[in-house]
C-alpha cells in the first residue's frame, strides 16, 4: 500500500472515501466553532458555500446530512482537500487521524495553543 499520496494523486474512488471520512469530522469542527485553522488552507474560499449547505440541512440526521453535503459539495471538498496538507494510502485513508493532524496543525501556528 502506497503512502504520503496527496489528495489530488489519489484515485476517483479512494477520494470520495476520503472526503467521507472527512465530512463527519468537518462538520464536528464547524459545530464547535473550530474551523480557524481550516480557514488557513482555503486558498479558493470553498468553506462558505460547504458551511451554508450544512447550516441550511442542520434539521436532517447524521447519516442523511453527510451524504446531503457531500452531493451537494462535492467540487467543494474536492478543492478543500486539495488545499489540505494531509497525505493518504492509496486507498483513501489519511496517513494520520484528522483529529491529531488538526492538533498538528494548529501547534504550528501556536505551539501554546489548546485544542
């Protein structure tokens, strides 16, 4: 199995795996007001129409409101995972948790940070 794979050098397939795994773990961020860090990478100033998209379906259950976004966004994750320093096996997993590579992120920003 490859590594360090940029999003971009992934499969079709391995992507919309990744952007599934990644879409529960962004809306957790949103819904926490968290999404600071994220904002760094968003060269193309995607995360407005993805974040008006869950905010608007915010009524529909967990599983209903992820598949609702990502149809709804896909060029959107699309481009914001392009943007992501993150790295992936072939298969579309992240080489690190998003979680932990959120509190990477951010302790380069500010390694007296709290997350």
């Amino acid at each position: 199995m490859s590594d360090n794979l940029s999003f971009k050098d992934l499969s079709s397939q391995a992507q919309e795996k990744a952007i599934n795994e990644f879409v529960p773990f962004y809306i957790g961020l949103l819904r926490n007001k968290e999404l600071d860090v994220m904002t760094i990478f968003d060269m193309n100033h995607v995360m407005a129409d993805i974040n008006r998209t869950i905010n608007t379906a915010s009524n529909k259950i967990p599983e209903d409101l992820y598949e609702y976004v990502i149809n709804f966004n896909n060029d959107d994750y699309h481009t914001l995972m392009s943007e992501l320093p993150q790295t992936y096996f072939d298969n579309g997993n992240p080489t690190t948790d998003w979680s932990e590579w959120y509190v990477s992120e951010t302790n380069k920003l500010d390694p007296n940070a709290t997350l």
